[in-house]
C-alpha cells in the first residue's frame, strides 16, 4: 500500500511540477506583457485575474475537495460503482456553477470597488474591462475540480495534475502572440486598447476551459457511466448541505481576510503592490504545490477509506508519515528559496530594485512554508472524518489575526513608522506569523476525532529538518555573496537571475542533504526514493 501511495504521490509531483514550472514561464512572459514592480497596468490584470480564483475559493473549492471525496468513496460501495450518484454530483454542480458565473459577472463592478478601491479612475475601469473577460474562469475552474476529485477519488491521480501544462501552454502562446502584435511591457493604463483587453483576458480564460476540457479524455478510467441527472432527491443533499455549509463559512472568514489584506496592498499600487505580492506568492506555491498538494492528495484518498472501514488507530500513523514526507522536502525548500530570494525574484522583475522588493514579500511568505503545509493534511484529516465544522473555527484564528496584521502595517505605513516599499511584505509576513498559531490550535481539535496523538517521532523529525536547514541558509546566502550579491551579475537580467538562483538554491539543498545525511535522519532514504520516481515519471 506505502508504495502505491508513493508511486501516486510521484505521479502528481512530476505533474505538478511541469505544471508549476510552465507556470513561472507563463509568469515570466506576462511580465513582459506588463512588467511587474511599479505597473499600474499589471496590478489592474493580477486583480481581475485573481476575482474568479477567490470567488471559486467561496463558492466551492472547499466544499469540492474537502467534501467530494469522501462521498465519492462511500458511493463505491452501491451496486453501481457510484455512477448515479456521481452523476447526480456532476448535474448539480454544472448547474449551480453556471448560475453563480452568470450573477457574479452581474456584479464585476461592485467587486472590483471593493477589492481595490484604492486604485485610480482609470486603473479601476481598465480593471473592470479585464475582469469581464476573466470571470467566466469561475465556470471553469469548479468543472476542472469536480472533474478532477472524482478523478482522484477514483485513484485515477495523474491527470488532475498534469492539466494545468495546457492552461500554461496556452497562455505562453497567447502572451506570446500579445508582445508580437503590440510589444511590450505595456505599463501605463491609458495605452489599453479594447483588442488588446481582448486578446489578454480571452487568453487567460481560454486557458482554464482547456484545463478543464482535458480531464474529460481520462474519465473512461473511473469506470463510472454518467448522464445528465436532475433527480437530486435521495443523494445526500442535507447531510451535504451540513458539510457544505460550515466549508463555506471558512472560505467566507478567509475571503474577508483575504480582501482585507488587498485593499491594503491596493494602497501600494505602483510601488510594491498587488503584482508583486501574487508573484511572490506563486514562488511560494511552487515547492508548496509540488510536495504538500501531491503527498496529500493520496493520503487524503487512503485517509478517507480507513475512516470510512472504522479504522481509526490508523489515522495517527497515516499523519506520522505524511507529515514527515512533507517536512523533510519542505525545510530544504524553505532553506533553498529563502538564500535564493533575490536573484530569482529578478526573473519577474525588471529592475534589481523590484527584485529586492519581492525577495522580501517571498521570504515572509517562505517563513510559514512548513505548517502551511501541514495544516493541509490536518485539515483533510478532518474532513476524511467529515467534520467540515472544527476547521471552521480554527481558520477562524488565523483570518483575524493575518487581517488584524495587515491593518496594523497600513496603520504604522499612514503614521510614518514604516516605509510603503515594506506593506507588502509586512503583510506577508502577518500572515505567516498567524499559520504558526493556527496549527496548534488545529492539532489539539483533531484529537476529538483520534483521541491522544502520537506524534513525539514527528516533532522530532522536524527538529532534524530545521537543523539542517539552517547551516543550508548560510551555505547558500554565502554563495548569493561571493557571486557579486545584489547588484552582482545573478541580478544583472531575468537570464542570470535563472542561472544565478539555479547555483546558490543548488548549494543549499546540497547542505541540507549533506547535514541530514550526517544526522542519519532516516527520512532522507524515503526523499530520495520519491525524487528517484519523479524523475522516472
């Protein structure tokens, strides 16, 4: 079973990697559609591109990957496989996405006042006109989910990851066609043409229906045969609804924390603004996506058939080790990025100044790397119990204090306490602060469900990863020094911040792997043994 799950979770780290890969191209090739640090116009297309992903984030990602999966596994057990009630799921969610694309494009402008009302007259018109061409990517992005958790709760794990690549190879060739027609960056607001509103947005949502569509050409491994089915009575509905409902209360309480934290940011537009924060945060996301996402994407999977058979003295073990093969790649990351920070910011920048500015945004961010991820497999250990309600209430903690933090950097940049080049990262970093509260609190709630957790073995596994890391740091930020620092030739342009953060990430990790191989950490043969396989893939 340890080796199914490990061949699974290499078949989705080698997705998601190419995927995040491609991705931070795409990103690169957008910077030079719209630059980056200082562009009122990239800040405008990072907003309208970012409302159908939050407003998905409210209406259903929780409820589609926290709830489906569950219920799709119990369904496997009815004399059909699942197909009806699968069928039944599909037709619902078809339908009630469609609804809620058609009322939230209704409301672009609203939504558009209240995530940046900051912005100028222009730069928020410029903003709506983008928004309209992006918000169908709600309709999409549900699809895509739905789609992919049936997928993978059938263990068919390889295409949910592996979709995003087209959404990339789109945008590339978009983007791409963008700079042929009208060159680039284009950074002022009053230089945007409808055509070129057009060709922009339509890419970007073009994009994600392609993502979706694909997973259609792997449905005939699940086995199931569906239909269009409106006969929704006898599914579940109520106790889903339950489910559904508490779900959607902690995406509200983080979507509240989340705007919070962007009309602050807004106030930066120009500086170290919305762009520079979505950047850094999708360098975060690499390593993020590429170990927690596919590690506990099969244990969530297994997670859920050991709660579902009543063996709850396995669920203590199943975290043990997720957490432990989640943490081991997780410090040296952290270790790796962090020392890497400047020169691989300067790849989505055009200025060493911008650079700098990021790598601050992103090392806040970086700080958080670990229990972000482990508060990923603690909450889908709640939901394998099907309790949507508890996860609730421990969101509840950090939103307020991630939105308290960022009140308080707007506060100390409006008394002059703190220069606005530093907002972003102040924010970044509240938040980051209140993950590390937030996991305890997550833990200690998880023990109504498992009873007294043994999980000595895992913090002191951690200790191990966080020894390492930190002689990795050194090791690396040492050679960012030797090679000229900031200023130096690995920020001289985006081709040598690559090659740059390419040599000083490399000595970090090879730290890193050296101190936990001096420190017989036993995780480290597992490591190894996962990258082998991704590599295979």
């Amino acid at each position: 079973m340890m080796a199914s799950l490990g061949r699974a979770s290499a078949i989705i780290g080698a997705g998601t990697l190419v995927s995040r890969l491609t991705g931070l191209l795409r990103s690169v090739v957008l910077v030079a559609v719209l630059g980056s640090y200082q562009s009122r116009a990239a800040d405008a297309f990072t907003t309208a591109n970012m409302l159908p992903t939050n407003i998905y984030e409210l209406l259903a990602a929780g409820v589609i990957t926290g709830i489906i999966v569950p219920q799709i596994v119990k369904a496997a057990a009815h004399t059909d496989g699942g197909s009806r009630f699968v069928s039944k799921l599909l037709t619902l969610g078809s339908v009630l996405l469609v609804a809620s694309t058609v009322v939230i494009m209704a409301f672009a402008p609203l939504l558009v006042w209240l995530y940046v009302p900051s912005y100028t007259a222009p730069q928020q018109a410029l903003t709506l006109s983008l928004a309209y061409w992006c918000l169908p990517q709600l309709l999409f992005y549900g699809l895509y989910a739905l789609i992919g958790e049936v997928l993978n709760a059938r263990k068919v794990f390889g295409p949910y990851s592996w979709a995003p690549t087209v959404n990339n190879l789109v945008s590339i060739a978009g983007f791409g066609v963008f700079l042929a027609v009208f060159g680039g960056p284009t950074t002022a607001v009053s230089e945007w043409t409808p055509v070129m509103i057009a060709l922009l947005g339509g890419t970007a949502t073009g994009g994600i229906a392609l993502q979706a569509l694909v997973l259609v050409f792997f449905w005939r491994r699940t086995g199931l045969h569906v239909r269009p089915d409106f006969r929704w009575r006898g599914m579940g509905l109520r106790h889903i609804g339950t489910l559904a409902w508490w779900t959607f209360l902690t995406v509200v309480v983080g979507q509240l924390a989340g705007l919070v934290q962007s009309r602050v940011v807004s106030d930066a537009s120009g500086a170290a603004g919305v762009t520079v924060i979505v950047y850094a945060w999708l360098i975060f996301m690499l390593p993020h996506s590429i170990v927690a996402m596919s590690i506990s994407t099969t244990y969530f999977t297994r997670l859920a058939e050991l709660v579902a058979a009543g063996r709850r003295d396995q669920v203590g073990p199943n975290l043990d080790e997720s957490i432990r093969a989640l943490s081991v790649f997780a410090f040296g990351f952290m270790a790796a990025l962090a020392a890497a920070s400047v020169p691989l910011c300067r790849v989505f920048t055009i200025t060493t100044e911008g650079a700098v500015s990021m790598a601050w945004v992103l090392c806040a961010y970086l700080v958080a790397l670990v229990p972000f991820g482990v508060l990923v497999i603690v909450r889908r250990a709640f939901f394998a119990f099907q309790d949507t309600r508890t996860p609730f209430w421990f969101s509840v903690v950090q939103c307020v204090l991630a939105a308290a933090g960022a009140l308080l950097a707007a506060l100390a940049v409006s008394q002059g306490w703190m220069p606005l080049a530093f907002l972003s990262a102040t924010v970044a970093l509240t938040q980051s602060l209140s993950t590390f509260v937030q996991l305890p609190v997550a833990l200690r709630m998880l023990r109504r469900h498992t009873g007294a957790l043994d999980l000595g073995t895992t913090w002191r596994a951690l200790a191990r990863f966080a020894v390492a890391a930190v002689p990795a740091f050194a090791a690396g930020w040492l050679a960012f020094t030797l090679l000229g620092g900031v200023g130096g030739w690995t920020t001289a342009d985006r081709l040598w911040g690559v090659v740059g953060a390419a040599i000083v990430g490399g000595v970090a990790l090879l730290v890193y792997i050296g101190v936990l191989a001096a420190l017989r950490a036993p995780e480290l043969s597992v490591a190894t043994g996962a990258v082998r396989r991704l590599l295979r893939r």
